[in-house]
C-alpha cells in the first residue's frame, strides 16, 4: 500500500450535510495528489510517462492549479485574470514547461498551494452551494464545480498512481 490505513491524512467520511461532504471529497483528492509526489526529486517528478504523452506528476500538480485557478478565480469569483500555464498558442504549457529544475518545482507547489488556498476561502465564504458563475456564457453552480473538481482529481489521480508506479514500483490504493 502507498501509506499504512493508520497514517493516511485523508478523511474517513461521516460528513453530515451536502456541502461538508463534497468539501471533504475534494479535500481528499487534494491530499491524494500531494501523496502521489511525495519524497519524489525534481527529475522524478517531471519524469514523463510514455512517448508521445508529455504527462508527468510535475505536469499534474502544474495542470491542476490551472484547474483551480480557472474554475474558482476565473468562473465563479469572476476575476478577470490570465489562465495559468496556458495560453491560446500554448494550450499544453503545464505539462510542455514541466522540467526537472527545482525551481519550477517549487513554483507549481507554491502556486497548487495559493489556487487550493484560494479555493478553500471561496467554497467557506460562499453563502451556498448556488452560487453561479459564468463559463462561456453559461451559469454554474458552486455545487457543479465541487462535483467536477472531484471528478477531475479522481481522474488526475489515477493517472498519478501509474506515473508513480512507473517511477519507484509504489501503487495506489
């Protein structure tokens, strides 16, 4: 197992309302990638997955601070700012600008960290789970972003297991 049952930091359930428990499976898949990279060198991190994918964990760290970044910055706080990691010549730059420099390294932790910072204050001081924002002209709910943000860790993450198991032999649980 990648952690012993007695040491995983992430939750056990029993959250008692809709928005504790989407909250708490976010909060999980957070965590879940954060155990996919520990203890792991800059080279390993950046290490790619299998030609022609340009996939790496450095790249998914990367990738989901986009994520973050786009669906509570940009849609539902409604901050005009520019995407990160992406630009409209350069849509893959979060897995293409992931390298093996502990430089870059630091600065996508740094920036994973502010865009989940960000996020965990936006979902606390939000009134409910209705809240809206706009997507491509589009209204979506605060409730719909928690589900995808879900879904689109749990996917990242599976993709994680293998990419570690490719690195050091450890597998998912």
């Amino acid at each position: 197992m990648f952690v012993h049952p007695d040491d995983d930091p992430r939750s056990q359930g029993g959250c008692e309302d809709e928005p504790a428990t989407l909250t708490a499976y976010l909060s999980d898949q957070r965590r879940t990638l954060e155990m996919k990279c520990s203890g792991l060198d800059p080279e390993a991190l950046a290490r790619r997955s299998v030609p022609p994918s340009n996939m790496s964990l450095l790249g998914l760290v990367r990738h989901m601070a986009g994520v973050e970044h786009a669906w509570f910055r940009r849609v539902l706080a409604g901050q005009d700012v520019p995407r990160l990691y992406r630009t409209e010549n350069d849509r893959d730059r979060d897995f293409d600008g992931a390298l093996p420099d502990p430089e870059v390294v630091a600065e996508a932790w740094e920036t994973w960290h502010g865009e989940v910072a960000f996020a965990e204050r936006f979902v606390r001081e939000a009134p409910d789970l209705d809240v809206r924002g706009t997507i491509r002209g589009e209204q979506v709910s605060l409730r719909e972003v928690l589900v995808h943000m879900i879904e689109e860790y749990a996917r990242h993450n599976g993709h994680a297991d293998l990419l570690r198991e490719r690195i050091d032999g450890r597998v998912g649980q």
